[in-house]
C-alpha cells in the first residue's frame, strides 16, 4: 500500500504553488525512506515549476536539496540505517551501466538520469516528486550521508548549489594560484566563493548588485567588480583562468570573455537557454578561450563535496522559511533578494495552510 504522502506543488505553469496530498511507492529492496527536515531553494524549482525549459510535469512537487533522517530501509540496504541523517539531491536513479555512470558521472548517464522531480522513475514510470514534502524514498545508490558535524539546514543547499559550484572547479584543477571569477552572488554564486577560496583561488565576484560588496567579501571574494560599470569591466581585461558564470537568464558574455586571460575558461551553469546576443568568435579566438559547461556533480564527488565542507567547516549562508511562503520567496529570488539561499522548514507542513 503506498504511503500518502503531504507537499507543496504547482498545479500548473501559471497557478501559484499550494497544499497537495499525493502517493509514494512502496520501499523496494534497495529503498531508504527519508523523513525530510529540510529542503532548499533552487532557481531551477522556479525555471521547472513555471515550464520554462519546456515539458513540465504537473502537479509537480519541486525540491532537490533534501535533508532527512533514515525512517526506514529496504531488506537489500546495508549502508544506511533508520535515524541516519542523509540527503538527497537532484537525482535518484541513472541507468548504472554506460561509461558515464561507470565514472561516477550519473549526471551525464547517457540515457538521462533520472531527476528528483519533475520527471518519470525508470522502473515504475510514475511521475518523480521532490523535496517540497514530508517524505520521500530512493534508492541507497543516490543517498549521502551528512556528518553530525554539519548543521542540516546549512548543508541542504549543498546538495545542489554546492555540488554545482564543487565539480567544475575540481574539473578545472582550481587551486593556489588560480585567479576565478563567479558572476552572480545567489544560492550558486555563494557556494562558488566558498569554495574557490577554500581551494586557494584569488577570487572576483562580478555582481549587478552595489549593495553586495561587503558580504561578498565576507564570503570569500578578493575582489568585487560591478558588471554594469564598463570602467570597472575594463579594469579587468584578460585577468582571469576560469569564470564560473551562474546567471540565471539570457545575458551577454562578451565582456566576461575579454576578462579570461589566454587559455581562460568561461563554465556555464546557470543557462540552459540559447546564448544571446551572439557570442564575438574573436573574443574566444583571440586567447585561445574556452566556453564550457557543467552539470550538478556525480554522487561520489557530491560525498566528497560534503566530507569536505564538514572538515572544513563550510555551509550555505540559508534563510529559512515555511513552506506557506514559497510563492513570496519564489518572487524575492527573481528581485535576487536572496541572502543566499532559502531553504523551507519542513515542519511547517503540519501548520495550517
Ligand atoms: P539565484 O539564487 O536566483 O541567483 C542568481 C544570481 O544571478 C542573482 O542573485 C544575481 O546576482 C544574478 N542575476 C540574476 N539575474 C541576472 C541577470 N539577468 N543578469 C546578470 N545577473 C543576474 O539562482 P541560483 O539558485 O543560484 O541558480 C542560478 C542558475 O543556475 C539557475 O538558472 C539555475 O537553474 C541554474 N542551476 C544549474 C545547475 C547545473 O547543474 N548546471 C544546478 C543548479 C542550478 P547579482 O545580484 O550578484 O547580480
Ligand atoms: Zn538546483
């Protein structure tokens, strides 16, 4: 009998997130049932909520930065036992046979992994749903473990903004030395100074925003530049190895490319969109400059990302609310009136609505 189940969900693009009652399966053998605590507040819960990357399923239940205790496990599950503190991130199942997966690539499974919400369980075909809820079960291989050390409102933004700002600064070798620039100071943008400085980088922020400056500094930037000021972009022509651009929506990267210095690097996470207005090829030609991009990070390296941030005392910067506040958090998001991440008290679920 599958277990139902209290969330928010968006009824439809256009129809603001509310109450929703809906069903789990059943544990599988290689099951964990996680009672959430706490779940935080991606971009990407708005993009999808609203269809703007097309095919949103509905009602959806959005979430994918999920902080739990273990309630139960499945007969077959040996590394997680009830009352563990676990988190679930933006996807719980991969095909576990292609190249991809053999590296601990899951996100790159090439035949699409399965997301948190807002897609279809490869075995049962019903509609995944999110963290926006009391409860949730996946399978033990896309569970992580959160060290006590780690206060469990802090980490649940790790499980998406951190890993998203972790792999590509691994990927690209960040360390002592490395000059990275993160454009945007939001959930991503946060993480990204985080860890940049903690892996030894001189750090710029490029922010729209004048009034970030002094928190910036206070999360890890060496520098803060103001994209909107053509001067300040100037000053920094051909300075940087690697940007990480975390902007949400369409905008021009041809003066952030004249920033990379030769052999520079721009990583895109933030854009799923086409790129507008085109992108100079002689900006990227001219210096030999590289636009990439990247994808949240495997299970084993998002592991890795939180044993770290638990030895090294790192967290997301959260503010924390009830679940009756979304639609409000949703729109302070889209104003980047965010400090730097909202992440929801999931109790609050049992308030009335
Ligand atoms: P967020 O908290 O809303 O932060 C985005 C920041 O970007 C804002 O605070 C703002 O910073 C800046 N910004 C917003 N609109 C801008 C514009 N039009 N031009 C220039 N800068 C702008 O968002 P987030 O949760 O960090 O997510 C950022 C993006 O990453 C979203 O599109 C999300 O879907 C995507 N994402 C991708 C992955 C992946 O795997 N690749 C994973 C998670 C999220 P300032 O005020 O400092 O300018
Ligand atoms: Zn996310």
């Amino acid at each position: 009998m599958a277990l139902t189940i209290h969330g928010y969900a968006a009824p439809s693009a256009t129809t603001p997130l509310a109450a929703h009652r809906f069903e789990r399966r059943d544990p599988r053998p290689d099951d964990v049932v996680i009672d959430i605590l706490y779940c935080g507040v991606c971009h990407s819960d708005i993009h999808q909520a609203r269809n703007e990357w097309g095919g949103s399923i509905y009602p959806m239940v959005p979430g994918h930065e999920i902080i739990g205790k273990v309630s139960a496990v499945g007969a077959q599950v040996g590394k997680f036992k009830v009352g563990d503190m676990v988190g679930v991130g933006c996807m719980v199942d991969s095909c576990q046979q292609c190249a991809a997966c053999g590296e601990g690539l899951e996100q790159y499974c090439v035949e699409g992994a399965t997301w948190t919400y807002n897609d279809k369980d490869r075995r049962d075909k019903l509609p995944t749903f999110g963290g926006y809820s009391e409860r949730i079960v996946v399978s033990d291989k896309f569970v992580v473990s959160i060290s006590d050390k780690l206060d469990p409102k802090a980490a649940a933004p790790l499980l998406c903004a951190g890993i998203t700002t972790w792999s590509p600064l691994r990927h690209w070798k960040i360390g002592k030395g490395s000059k990275v620039a993160v454009i945007g100071l939001g959930g991503l943008g946060h993480m990204g100074l985080k860890f940049a400085k903690a892996m030894g980088a001189d750090v710029t922020l490029f922010t729209r925003s004048p009034g970030k400056e002094t928190e910036a500094r206070r999360l890890g930037a060496d520098h803060v530049v103001l994209s909107t000021d053509p001067a300040q972009m100037a000053a920094v022509t051909r300075q940087f190895d690697f940007i990480l651009d975390t902007v949400p929506s369409p905008h021009d990267l041809n003066p952030y490319l004249l920033t990379l210095s030769l052999n520079g690097t721009l990583v895109l996470v933030g854009l799923l969109e086409p790129i507008e207005p085109a992108v100079q090829s002689a900006a990227v030609i001219l210096g030999r400059r590289s636009i990439a991009g990247s994808a949240i990070g495997g299970i084993a390296e998002t592991q890795e990302m939180l044993d770290f941030c638990a030895e090294h005392g790192i967290a997301s910067d959260v503010e924390m609310i009830d679940i009756q506040n979304i639609n409000h958090a949703y729109e302070r998001m889209l104003k980047s009136d965010v400090r730097y991440r909202f992440v929801i008290d999931i109790a609050s679920l049992k308030k009335a609505a």
